[in-house]
C-alpha cells in the first residue's frame, strides 16, 4: 500500500498535480477532547488523558514522555507534560483541572505505545477531577473530527 502511495505521489509530481493526502484518524465517540489535541475518559470522579490518534500521527514515532509525579496539580489547559518524536517535542497539556493519582509507568520504557494504542496502553495520567463542568469547555467527538478536519485543510 506504502509504495502504491509513494509511486502515485511520484508520478503525480512528474505530471505536476496537485495531490492531497488524507489519513483519518480514529476518534473515539465515549471522550471529550482538547484543541490541543488531548483526549479525556471520564469514570465518576477519575479522569484518564492521553493525546489523540491525530496528535501521534502528525508527531510521527514517539521516543520519550515526560511524566508529572502522583500528587502534582493540573489545571486545564496548562501542560503536564510533554511527548517527545523523531519529528517535534510537543507539550501536553491538561484537558481537566485536578491531582494526578497515576501516570503510565509502561511509557517510560515503551513510549511507542502512544502511537500503537493512543486510547488503550498509550494514556498517559490519571486525574482526580476538581470541576467536572470544564468538561463543558471540551469537544465531543463529532466537534473534535470536524475540528481535526479545518486544521487539516489550513495545512
């Protein structure tokens, strides 16, 4: 598929067209997400947060997560932390205000989880919640593929 892709490419720029290259990311209809590209599950009072598919797949392989202590406050809308790739070292960024009673320890030894299950084994903290209305300042997920989509167009 790769080289079927890498070829049309090639050829299309031999011809000069244009050609425009869409991956579609997954999104996830349970989770409220950030414009800076976190998601959040919410169970009861616990928050878990990991960055989206979209946010991996444009970071490109992850190499390094720096990980807050347990007991750190987060505020929403401020990093926590950041996600380091071959590409680009991005912040991330807190989708909920409240303490951190976990963080993923896997990540420290396998941080490509974040690309190969962003939503599953790649989260990255667990929160206990202060304010459960921020999660109205959150996108569902309808907003946040349409949101995904305008940002790729601009691109």
């Amino acid at each position: 598929m790769a080289s079927s892709m890498l070829w049309a490419s090639r050829a299309a720029s031999y011809l000069r067209i244009s050609v425009f290259h869409r991956g579609f990311s997954t999104v996830l209809k349970d989770l409220k997400y950030a414009d800076s590209h976190e998601w959040v599950k919410v169970e009861g009072n616990s928050a878990t947060i990991g960055i989206t598919d979209h946010a991996q797949d444009h970071l490109g392989d992850v190499v390094y997560v720096e990980l807050p202590e347990v007991g750190a406050a987060v505020k929403q809308g401020e990093s926590f932390g950041a996600v380091e790739s071959v590409k680009a070292t991005s912040d991330v960024n807190s989708p909920v205000s409240g303490k951190v009673v976990e963080v993923n320890e896997e990540l420290s030894g396998s941080p490509a989880k974040v690309n190969s299950s962003p939503y599953e084994d790649g989260w990255i903290i667990k929160v206990e919640m202060k304010d459960a209305g921020e999660l109205r300042n959150l996108m569902d997920s309808e907003e946040y593929s349409k949101f995904c989509e305008e940002e790729d167009s601009k691109h």
